[in-house]
C-alpha cells in the first residue's frame, strides 16, 4: 500500500527529504523574527530548556512508538504460530496477518518521528548550525562507499569528537 502521493501538476523535487528538510528548515529560520504567538519563535529565543525539554520528550515519544510497532509485530507473530502449533503443523513459513492496529502504530512513529526532527532543526537552529554543516556531519560519519559523490564535508578543523 503507497501512502504518498504528489498532487496533481505538481513536480517532484530532486530529493524528496532534501527539499522537505530544507523548506521547513527555512520556515524555522523566518520564526526567529515572528511574534510571541509563534511557537516556534518562542522555542528559538526563550529559555532554552524548552526545546531541549521537547527534544528529549519527543524522543521517547518515538522510542514508545517504535515499541508499540514491535509489539504489534511481534503478537501477530506469535498468534500465527500458535494457530499453527495448535494445528499440529510445522510451517516452512508463517502466514502473518498484521491487524490494523500495527498500522496505526507504524503511522504514529512516522508522527513522533517528524516531532523529534522538527524540534531537532529548531535546536541546531537556536545556535546556528544549518542544514548544510548538519548534513556536512553526518557525511563525515559515512565511508567513502557510503558517502554520496560530491557530497558536503566538514573541514578538518571543525571535526570535533568527544
């Protein structure tokens, strides 16, 4: 089952997660001069226990999440080898019907887990670490195979392990 869609007249960008990451890295950026009534203003410029406070909330959110999803998994798995066992059978492989409840649950980490990111970005944001140096980072981690060609890296005076 495909659950995206692009609309009608509309053309896919390049990258999908690049022009998404980027847009709304952008719209965190512009709510540093909003008003109070911004959420995500008052997150870039008030205490700064507020977003790591979210961060760190969301993140269990997404660790809750992901148990959730595994132990949807999990029962179905079980459930079908108990009707099984229960049968006298000893399958080659097990026919598993994941109820609609492990969807749901697939489907609320993929929403926790835009909360993690969002918050991430307004964070990195507060102190200035943009889209390009994170991704620069994270190309730093990879290994020549792994790593894009042509992809951004951090000069090797601002590669910092602790």
């Amino acid at each position: 089952m495909d659950k995206t869609y692009i609309p009608e007249g509309e053309v896919a960008p390049a990258s999908q997660i690049g022009a998404t990451m980027e847009a709304l890295a952008a719209t965190i950026a512009a709510r540093r001069e909003a008003g109070e009534e911004s959420y995500t203003h008052r997150l870039l410029v008030g205490s700064v226990d507020a977003p790591l406070k979210k961060l760190m909330e969301e993140a269990g959110e997404v660790a809750l999440a992901a148990k959730d999803v595994e132990g949807w998994a999990t029962s179905s798995v079980a459930a079908a080898l108990g009707f099984d066992a229960a049968r006298g059978a000893q399958p080659d492989a097990v026919d598993v019907q994941l109820p609609a409840e492990y969807g749901q649950a697939v489907d609320h980490l993929r929403y926790e887990a835009a909360d993690v990111v969002y918050h991430l970005l307004v964070v990195l944001e507060r102190y200035g670490v943009g889209l390009e140096e994170f991704a620069a980072e994270l190309n730093n981690r990879m290994t020549e195979q792994e790593r894009p060609d042509g992809a951004i890296r951090l000069k090797d005076e601002y590669v910092r392990r602790r």
